[in-house]
C-alpha cells in the first residue's frame, strides 16, 4: 500500500487547461502557420468551448504573448552556458539545442512581419530578446577563440556583425522549411547546422571545424551526409 502511494505523489500531474492551449497553439501554429490558426479552430482541436479558451485568453494576442513566453525561457535555457566549452561534441550541443528551441517556435519566425508591423510593445520585446540572444551568440565565439578554437575576426568585420548573419541565416532555414516540409525535423536541424558551420567555418580551427562537422552528424544522426 506504501508503494502505491509513493508511486501516486511521484506521478506527472496532468496540465491545466491553460497550459494544454499553450501547448496545442504551439503546435498547431507551427503546422499551418500562426495567421492561419483561429481561436475556434484550436478550441475545437482540443474540444473544449471557445468559452473555455476565452476564459483563459480573452484575444488570440493574448494567447500568443503567452507562448512567447515560453519560447523567451526555451531560449534562455538554451543560450546559458553553464561550463566552459572543452571539445567539438559540447559545441555542437549547445548550438543544437538552440536550433531546435527556433525549430520548435518556428510559428513565431515565420510570423515576424505580420506580428511586429502594427504592435509597437510586441515590437519592442522582440528586439530586445533578439540583442539578448545575439550578445550570447557574441560571447559563445569569444569564449572558443579564448580556447583556441575559433579565430579573432578581422575588421570591418566584427562578432556581432557575423552572429547577426547567423541569426538571418536562421530565420531564413525556417522560412524555407516551412515552404519544403514543415514536420521534417531532424534533416531541417542538420540543414541549418550545416548553414550555420559553413558561415563559422572560416574562423574555426581546421581540425576542430571537421570535428565539429561530424559532431553534428553524430548527435543528429545523420549518415551519409
């Protein structure tokens, strides 16, 4: 009887509606697109009543700032470095987990325009998440130049302007995943991967530039690239 218990406090506690329409708008955003994705429409997928979903979002606004959220702490999570980086295989972690946290908010990147255009707020968040991400981006570099494993970059040219071409490079992947195949994850993660290593690949080390290459091969699982 004991164990029984303990196995019921130790169980996955069920998520609250709120959290279930955060979840299924995510999803269902990334699959057909956010413009296209109505409040009813993901009312009926998860078969409650629009009344339901308002209760929780009065605005479909609402609901998107509220999955922004949680790609702002996905991201976040994603950046933060907690050791210093000793080898090809930790790069090519950490910059994975960041291509999947943009693939699995892809609905967002995709939605740049029409989301930013007429919100000056959303704008403005949007912005100042970008120049967070991008000095992570910066100081990642600096810390594999100070290891020995990635050139310093010669003027004009600068870390921040080369992580700003990583960022376009990007959002450009997901743009043009979403026209080719939009569920295809793991060969769009080695695509952008591969995009994002041909921009680094002048700077790096040549040794650990091949590592790094197969580093993603490896932990993608991709044979035969």
């Amino acid at each position: 009887m004991a164990q029984k218990t303990a196995s019921k406090k130790s169980a996955a506690k069920p998520a609250g509606t709120r959290e279930r329409i955060i979840q299924r708008s995510i999803a269902l955003f990334n699959r057909s697109g956010l413009q296209h994705v109505a409040i009813d429409h993901i009312a009926s997928d998860l078969k409650i009543s629009p009344g339901n979903l308002t209760y929780h979002f009065k605005r479909k606004r609402d609901l998107i700032l509220a999955t922004l959220d949680v790609l702002q702490r996905r991201l976040h999570t994603a950046l933060e470095r907690t050791t210093t980086t000793t080898s090809a295989e930790e790069s090519a972690a950490y910059l994975i987990s960041i291509f999947r946290t943009f693939w699995d908010f892809r609905f967002f990147f995709n939605a740049l325009t029409f989301l930013l255009t007429n919100d000056a707020q959303l704008r403005k968040e949007y912005f100042e998440f970008r120049d967070r991400s991008l000095q992570a981006i910066e100081d990642d570099m600096r810390q594999l130049r100070d290891r020995g494993f990635f050139h310093d970059v010669p003027p004009p040219n600068t870390f921040r302007l080369l992580a700003e071409n990583m960022w376009s490079q990007w959002l450009d992947w997901l743009r043009m995943q979403q026209m080719k195949n939009p569920l295809a994850r793991t060969p769009a993660l080695y695509e952008c991967a591969l995009h994002h290593w041909s921009l680094s690949q002048p700077f790096l080390d040549p040794d650990f530039a091949v590592e790094l290459l197969n580093a993603y091969r490896s932990q993608l699982k991709v044979k035969n690239a």
